[in-house]
C-alpha cells in the first residue's frame, strides 16, 4: 500500500457518499416528444418539484435535463433544512442594505411556508429521505458574531417558525463537547434529510404524477415561436407554450441573466464523535464546517 492510500479507509469511495442511497440515473426517461404545454429546463429539485406540481393539476410537462436528473448540486448538498435564517443575513453582518424591513420580513414569511411544505410534500408523497427536525446550531468563533445572531433572534421567531435561542459557551459546549466556539445559536425549527434520497423520491412522485423526462437533451437555443416557444437540444426540437428555468448554478449560454451561483462545499464521512442531540451544525467561517449524522 502507498503512503497515499494509506491514509484512507478500506472502504474509501471516490463516488459521492448519498449516491449510495440513490445514484442519478435515466431510468423513467423518454423519447423527446414534438410539443408539450410546458417544458420546464433542469432537473434537479426546482425543475421536478415544478414538473410534480404541474402534472399532479393535470398540466402536460416534460423536464430537459443536460445529463442525468439529480446529478448536480440537488443530490450533492449538506442535506440541511432551514425556514429561514439565511434570508438577509450572514455571520460576517453582511446583511442586504438594499431590502427594506418589509421586504425582509416578507421573504422571512415565505421561507417559512416553504419549509411547511417540504414537510407536507414528504407526508404527502410517502418520501423516505431519513428527515429529521431535531435543530441545528450555528456555531460562532468570535462575540461579534454571537452578537449579530442576537441581533437577529426577535425578527426570526416572530416572523418564521425557527424557534432560535442562543446558547452560551458552556451550553454549545454540552452539545458539541468542543472548546473552541465562544456561544452560538441553537435553531430548533431546523433538520436535515438525505438529498439524495429526497431527490428520488421526488422524482418517482413526479412520474407517477405523469410528468415526462428526457435526459442527455441539453437546451442550446430558446426562441419564441407561434404562442410559444421552440426549444432547441441536443436531441432535437420541442415546441413548448410556456417555459420554465430551474437550472440555478447550471445555467448556459442558452439562458443568460437567470444563473446562480455555485459554491464548492466537500464532505468528508467519519465516525460520530459529537452532538447527542444528532442535530445538524454549522461554523461560522467564510470556509463553513458543517458535521451532521449520516444515519
């Protein structure tokens, strides 16, 4: 064995750890069909919950994916679930000047009724994805820090169902058993899920619902065509009345100005080691440390 090997366990695996719950696949794909009502562009969770949400109303959808459905960030993420507390905010006080209270608020309400629905969504559709709402702490390495979540606690709990408390060095301490953190706040309106696992079950939800998936059809032009538009991708030509983007980070040539932003967050899987209470936890570094149980 090299020295390099030798660092890493028997089982080491180069593949994604939650695609051992549920690898990205074609399975329940399609042929690209003329014409459709709405042809929504990415499937990963916006693009399949849009095409689930469609096609349980009776709406004939079809999902254009690049490649496989979920490959991307959707069955890539930390699997952390919040309603909440990263609307306007961030641990370096980096809070939007440009949106007003209101407008904050708003936001605040609607990302608390969509942590409701995801709750509903998994009830609804029977979606195994291992979902716990047992909190989540976010974790502070300096007071000024600490201050900007007590800061921030009033608005939270008055307008999501966050239920934020902070706690103090000796409390963070009897949950992460580390010395490291001056205090930090405990969400416990907050959980986690498998991504992966959620993906798929979202994803049999919206075929049985009798959505349409064409995978390998990567979208390479839009243009607006009779009442409606004509798609072009890698497997041909679909007309469309109405188009829907969900393609976030992803997003080409095809669809400027609608891009988000892609941030590279590795995992690393270990033996538990800390946190009896198995909830979720994040530091407050630009470089974010964010353990959780995998079971």
């Amino acid at each position: 064995m090299t020295a390099q090997s030798s660092i890493f366990a028997p089982d080491f695996s180069e593949t994604p750890y939650w695609w051992d719950g549920c690898r990205p696949n074609d399975a329940g794909a399609g042929e690209l069909p003329r014409e459709t009502d709405v042809a929504i562009i990415g499937a990963g969770y916006a693009g399949i919950s849009c095409a689930l949400e469609l096609a349980a109303r009776g709406t004939e959808v079809i999902v254009l994916e690049a490649e496989l459905p979920g490959i991307g960030a959707s069955t890539l993420s930390g699997g952390q679930v919040t309603g909440g507390v990263n609307v306007g905010k961030s641990m370096s006080k980096r809070v939007s000047a440009a949106a007003g209270n209101s407008a904050i608020e708003g936001r605040l309400r609607e990302a608390a009724a969509g942590y409701r629905f995801l709750e509903t969504l998994i009830a609804r559709y029977g979606i195994d994805c291992d979902y716990r709402r047992n909190g989540r702490i976010a974790a502070a390495w300096t007071a000024a820090q600490v201050g900007s979540w007590e800061g921030r606690i009033a608005r939270l709990n008055a307008h999501t169902d966050s239920d934020v408390r902070m706690l103090d060095r000796n409390e963070l301490r009897s949950e992460l058993a580390s010395e490291v953190y001056v205090g930090g706040a405990l969400i416990n309106g907050a959980g986690h899920l498998h991504p992966a696992k959620f993906f798929g079950g979202l994803l049999t939800a919206a075929l049985g619902a009798g959505a349409r998936l064409a995978c390998h059809a990567r979208v390479t032009s839009i243009e607006r065509a009779r009442a409606g538009h004509r798609i072009s991708t890698g497997r041909g030509e679909i007309f469309a009345k109405r188009v829907v983007i969900a393609t976030n980070g992803y997003t080409g040539p095809a669809t400027p100005g609608s891009n988000g932003v892609l941030s590279r967050s590795p995992r690393i899987r270990s033996r538990p080691r800390f946190c009896p209470r198995s909830c979720k936890c994040r530091s407050s570094p630009r470089i974010a440390a964010w353990p959780r149980p995998t079971g």
